[in-house]
C-alpha cells in the first residue's frame, strides 16, 4: 500500500530534489537509474529546427548522460523555482534554472527552462525539456570549440 512504512511515497518534488543532487555531483549512472526502463527524454527545441531530440530507454539515457557529464560543459547549480501539479497527479511542470560554465573557456550562463515530467512509481517515465535553444546552441558551441 503506497505511504506505508514499506513503501514510503516519493513526490514529484523529492524525485526533483534527487535528480538536482545527481546532476550536481556528476552521477550520470544514478542519473540513469531514477528513470523508468522505457522512459523517454525529449528536447523540444535542441535539434534541427522543428524536430525534437528524443532519447528512448534507460540505457539510450545513460549513455547521453554520460557523454553530457564527460564533457566540459558543468552545470553548478539546478533550482526548481516553480513546480505545478496538473490534472494527471503523474504530472508536474517545472520551471528551472540552472548555472552552468563551459570549463575549456571559462563561459559562465544562467539559463531557465520548462519541463514537462511524467513521474510514476519514483521514476521519471517522460522528460520534456523546453529551453531556449539559442543558449544550448551557444553553449554546444563554446564546448566543442574548447574540447
């Protein structure tokens, strides 16, 4: 029975608060694991124009995960500054902001962003991410120009 003693019930803002950590201390494969087998991550406005990047399954984001964390882009800070519960209790929007420093060229940002999660069972199933593409551009390209 979810809330007993046995099966402590996980909010939303818990799971949030977990994946902050995770992001923050680099552990992409505790990254990997809150995430549901089948979970789908999907940034809306990242790719070619119009076409959302989609990465499907546990294993497809841990290997993203990585590749993320390896790289010289590191995120030090990640706030949840609002966070809405819709009509699904599943589903919760989050505002974001995170800072971050591209460390090969010492670029710092703050960037915000909103994110569309469907969370069952203290597993994050969908992640979809709504972030201004100009600074994932901006920031793609100071990392790879410093790799």
């Amino acid at each position: 029975m979810k809330g007993s003693a046995d099966m402590p019930t996980t909010t939303p803002a818990d799971v949030l608060a977990r994946r902050s950590q995770l992001i923050l201390s680099g552990d992409a494969d505790g990254l990997a694991d809150l995430f549901a087998p089948d979970a789908v991550m999907e940034f809306c406005f990242h790719g070619p124009p119009g076409t959302p990047v989609r990465i499907a399954g546990r294993e497809a984001i841990r290997e993203y995960s990585q590749q993320v964390m390896a790289s010289s882009l590191r995120i030090e800070e990640l706030e949840v500054t609002e966070l809405y519960q819709t009509q699904d209790p599943s589903v919760v929007v989050a505002e974001m902001r995170a800072k971050a420093t591209v460390t090969a060229t010492g670029r710092s940002l703050t960037a915000t962003s909103i994110q569309v999660l469907r969370i069952q069972d203290g597993r994050i199933a969908l992640f979809r991410d709504f972030a201004d593409p100009r600074v994932f551009q901006e920031l793609m390209e100071d990392a790879r120009a410093g790799s």
